[in-house]
C-alpha cells in the first residue's frame, strides 16, 4: 500500500468499510471498529486521518501502532487476522492503515470483565450485535440445509410481513403471542433457512422476507 493508495480510502469518506481515527486514543474502544469489520464485510481502519478525510498524519506512529496491536492481542477474541501499513508522510508523521478481512472466524468479540460483546458494522457506525445477530454468525459460518415446520406462529408472521414488509423480535413476539426466546429462534432459524433477511440496526434488528427487496 503507497501514500497515495491511503489518500484514495480517505477520499472515499468514512463508510461500511472505512473509518479514520486522528490518533489511537482510548486503544480499547477503537478495537471495535475492527471487530465490527470482521463481523461484517471486512474494512479498512487509517490512524492519522482527520474526521473529514485530510490525511494529516501523526507524530510517533510508531507508538500509536504499539498501543492499538497491544488491544488486538489483549481484547479480542478469538484471534483476529490483519495486514497492517505504516507509511511515513515526512520526517515527524505518519499514518497506519489495518485491513481487515471478513473472518471464517466470526463472530469476534470484544471481552470485558466477564461480558462479551461483538459488534457489526451498520452504515458508518459500529454497534453492538443482537443475540440474534451474534447466533446468525455463529450458526453461518457452516451453512448447511434447515428443516423447520411451518406451523401457526411462521403462518402469522408471513401474514404480517405480506401487509407490512418488515418486523422485529418485539413484534413478532407480540403478534405470535410467543416468549421472547422462542420468537428469536424462529426468526434466527428462518434466516439460517434463507426465508428471511436480518437488518441490523442501532435499536432494533429488523427482519423481512429475502425477495421482499427492502
């Protein structure tokens, strides 16, 4: 990766797959772009990039990289894979840039105390990732056929989605009259089965119909 392939990816602004960091503050809540890239579709993090894209640089890169390869090794489980570019703009600055893959190993997460939290990648923002979001990762890493019955509870949320083309676990939790856990395994089984879509979002997941094209 040159310069000027760096100033290309800050020209594209933060997105999906891009986000800039100025410098490698708070190491522990940075990882969690990179874990929502390996969830997701893969990224690229710049260190050294301004909030609009200016690729100003920082002073002592080399200790900005120590830090943030300190919280990879520390904080994120199970291992994550990276290439990382240190390229230098002048004497005093640089600027890094960690690419990460989509990982066969999701999903990653971020291990705090005795909690775990993965996080996935929602326009330009990471989040964290539903049960649901989590259990969908973990379960399609190795697709394979899903038999279900279809029974009164899919009838009604077939119904629902035909009039509304989306719900989420509330909804449908509420609709089937089914405790919350049941409805998240039907609605986590239907998406396994390729019968349904999972729309993350900051609040609330949202699922639809995959041929519904919303």
């Amino acid at each position: 990766m040159t310069l000027q392939d760096v100033k290309v990816l800050a020209a594209k602004g933060e997105g999906l797959r891009i986000e800039f960091k100025k410098k490698a503050t708070f190491p522990e809540k940075i990882v969690r772009e990179l874990i929502a890239f390996a969830n997701t579709s893969g990224g690229d993090l710049l260190i050294g990039v301004d909030d609009d894209g200016t690729v100003s640089g920082q002073r002592y890169i080399e200790e900005e990289i120590f830090v943030m390869e300190k919280a990879i090794n520390e904080l994120i489980f199970p291992r994550l894979e990276y290439q990382l570019y240190s390229l230098k703009l002048n004497e005093k600055k640089g600027v890094a840039v960690f690419k990460v893959p989509v990982s066969m190993e999701r999903p990653h997460y971020l291990k705090e105390k005795d909690r775990k939290r993965a996080y996935i990648r929602v326009a330009d923002r990471s989040v964290q990732a539903s049960k649901e979001v989590w259990e969908i990762l973990r379960r399609g890493k190795t697709p394979r056929d899903m038999v279900f019955t279809y029974g009164r509870k899919e009838e009604l949320l077939m119904k629902a989605l035909g009039e509304s083309d989306k719900i989420t676990l509330n909804e449908f939790s509420k609709l089937a009259n089914l405790p919350r856990f049941l409805a998240s395994k039907t609605l986590v089984r239907l998406v396994l089965a390729n019968v349904l879509l999972i729309h993350p979002q900051e609040s609330e997941d949202l699922f639809t119909l995959k041929d519904s094209g919303v």
